[in-house]
C-alpha cells in the first residue's frame, strides 16, 4: 500500500529487455533513486513508480531495479523508456496517511488535454475512459502518474469523461506533473473505496 506522497523524482537510467529477441517479453529497468533514502529497502520490497508498484529485484546505495513485465508494460505509460519518475516507498503502519490508500495498481490510462497555470497553480484536465469515469466525484481522490490528488470537476459525455484538478506549487515543484504537456499519457488509479462502495451496491443479495 501507498499513500500518493511522492518521496522523491528518480530517473529511469535504462531499460533492458529481458527475453532477447522475445517482443513478448518484459524489461529490467535500472532507476536512479535521487533523494530517495534506499537504506531501508530490501529485496523483495515494493516501491511505486509512476503509481505502479514494482518489486526490487537488485539495489546499491543510490539506484535499484525492477522487472517489468509485458502486461504492465501495456498498460502504463512512463515506464519504457529513460526519464524522470515519481517514486514511493510501500507505506508502513507507523506512517502519515497525507494523501489517500493507493494500491500502486494502475486502472487505467488517461490523456492530458490541457496543462496551464492559472494564478499561482496549475489546472490538469485529463481524459478518462467512461469506465473509470463513474468512479470520479467532485472533492474525491484519484492518483495521476503515483499523485494523490483531489478533483475538482468531473464532466461526462457521451465519448469518456474529463476531470479537472487544482495543482499547488509544491507538486508541481516536487514531482514529474510538472513535465506534463497536452496528448501526454497518464497513470490512472481509482479510489479504493470507490470501487468497493461499487462491488457492494452491484453484487446479489446474500440468500
């Protein structure tokens, strides 16, 4: 679990295929971990990258890898080619709970079509599929790129849907959001109790 705080901006160093000549095949990524504090990390140990959480497979002082298989390779977006990352350490229960319950599990991809400041912040509207759309509310969370965020607007149509979201300096300051520009992909996570507030109006009634 995570909470959407990011810890630190590491840079995806490189990316190795694992399978050879096998285009079905995952990749090793290689990540400079930045200010991230690697001292505590084990192998084994689940750090999200962009909101998609990822097993250490090798680390050093100051980077650590990760295998990234095929499947989340289609179903993300940032995590194929060298640059700059979101990173977060799995939260522990002694921790600060400052953003929201994050499972690092991307839903979806979502696309950027507007990107301007407006006084001192940022307004981020992204494009959501209809699927993901039902689960977005006003003043409700959602992770972009790893980002715990709060949205502001929500409208739906008959194509997706488009939610609008207020971004502070400091995110701006501290996290790959500032590198977005419209036509860019995101990482999409829903709110947990979003969808198990859906699971359990949807299922049949015991008995």
């Amino acid at each position: 679990m995570f909470t959407g705080i990011v810890a630190a901006v590491g840079r995806i160093e490189t990316v190795s295929p694992l399978g050879g000549q096998d285009t079905d095949a995952g990749v090793r990524l290689r990540i400079d971990a930045g200010s991230l504090d690697l001292s505590d990390v084990q192998l084994g140990d689940s750090i999200a990258i962009q909101g998609a959480c990822m097993t250490v497979v090798a680390r050093d002082a100051r980077h650590f890898d990760v295998d990234v298989s095929r499947e989340s390779l289609d179903k993300t977006a940032g995590l194929d080619r060298p640059g700059r990352v979101n990173l977060e350490k799995a939260l522990r229960l002694a921790d600060r709970l400052g953003g929201h319950l994050v499972s690092g599990h991307v839903d979806g991809l979502g696309e950027v079509i507007h990107f301007a400041p407006v006084g001192e912040s940022h307004e981020l509207r992204v494009r959501a599929s209809r699927d993901l759309g039902r689960y977005l509310a006003y003043k409700g969370s959602v992770v972009v790129n790893g980002v715990s965020l709060t949205v502001n607007r929500v409208i739906d149509d008959e194509a997706g849907c488009t939610f609008s979201i207020n971004l502070i300096p400091h995110t701006i300051e501290v996290t790959t959001l500032q590198d977005l520009r419209p036509g860019a992909r995101v990482n999409l996570e829903i709110d947990l109790i979003a969808r198990y507030v859906e699971r359990m109006m949807s299922a049949p009634a015991a008995g």
